[in-house]
C-alpha cells in the first residue's frame, strides 16, 4: 500500500478512510486467546457447555480479542504516513461492546478519521471512530474511539 502524506491525511477528517476485509474468528484464535490472557472462561472456551448454558448457542470471542484484532485489520486496510518511523496505541476516548462474536463469524472494521494532531515533536496523533462490524448482524460488535501515535521523520527544510 502506497503511503499518503501528511496533507492527505489532514483533509480526511470527518470521511470514512477506510473497510477492512472480512476476518473469520475461530475457535483456535479464541483458544489462543484465552491461552494468551489466562481467561479460560466456559462460554468462550468450552463449547458444549456454552451451547446448554448461554443464549449465544455456543462459544463466544472475547471482547478483548475483537478489539486487539484492530490492530491487524488496521495494516490491511489502511495506508501508512509517508516517512512514519513507527506507530502505537495511544488509548481509547471511548469503548463500548454491543454484540457477542459467535464462533465462526466474520467481522470487519469500519475506520472513519475523527480527529489529527500533529505535535511539534514529529508525533502524529489520529483519533478513528472504528466499528466492528458482524457479518449478518444489525449491531456491530463494538464502537471506540481509537486513539494511535505515530512518529515521522522530519524532512529537511528546502533551501
């Protein structure tokens, strides 16, 4: 993906920026998940049980593991700065999780650029308004207020 430039990015403000593909969440990323973060929770992790003893009618994603996938969706979806050293989470303004992800559903996010501050210190700050969407549902997984940093080499000034 071909980086955009600082202007570029400045003039996106208020515009959907971006869709993910869709992401299939499987049972071995949630096991693996919940291997990672020691939450071995039954209706995540235990399938038969989640089926007999939850509303969802089996097993469902963490929370937190559609959230972390932002990260992922993000460096398919979205065009690098031009001259970015790197990047990293800067927070959330907000968070909300409105819907299970069952087992086996696809997800994808919608990226819409709310806010750029460039600091005086080459760090840009983006604030994205992102939506996990699930395939087939009307509520989205969850909505935040993304909050990233990333760091650009300064440029020579043109003589």
């Amino acid at each position: 993906m071909e980086p955009i430039s600082l202007d570029v990015l400045l003039a996106s403000v208020g515009k959907e920026v971006g869709v993910s593909p869709w992401r299939v969440v499987s049972q071995r990323m949630i096991d693996q998940f919940a291997d990672a973060t020691d939450d071995h929770q039954f209706i995540h992790c235990d399938p038969e049980r989640a089926k007999r003893e939850t509303p969802f009618g089996g097993t469902i994603a963490h929370g937190f593991l559609s959230l972390s996938l932002l990260s992922a969706m993000t460096f398919e979806t979205m065009p690098p700065l031009e001259n970015s050293k790197m990047g990293v989470n800067h927070g959330f303004d907000s968070l909300r999780f409105l819907a299970p992800v069952k087992t086996g559903a696809r997800i994808r996010t919608r990226f819409v650029l709310a806010d750029v501050k460039v600091r005086p210190s080459g760090w840009v700050q983006t604030a994205h308004d992102v939506t996990i969407e699930i395939e087939g549902s009307k509520k989205p997984a969850l909505t935040a207020r993304w909050l990233t940093l990333t760091l650009i080499e300064r440029q020579p000034e043109a003589a």
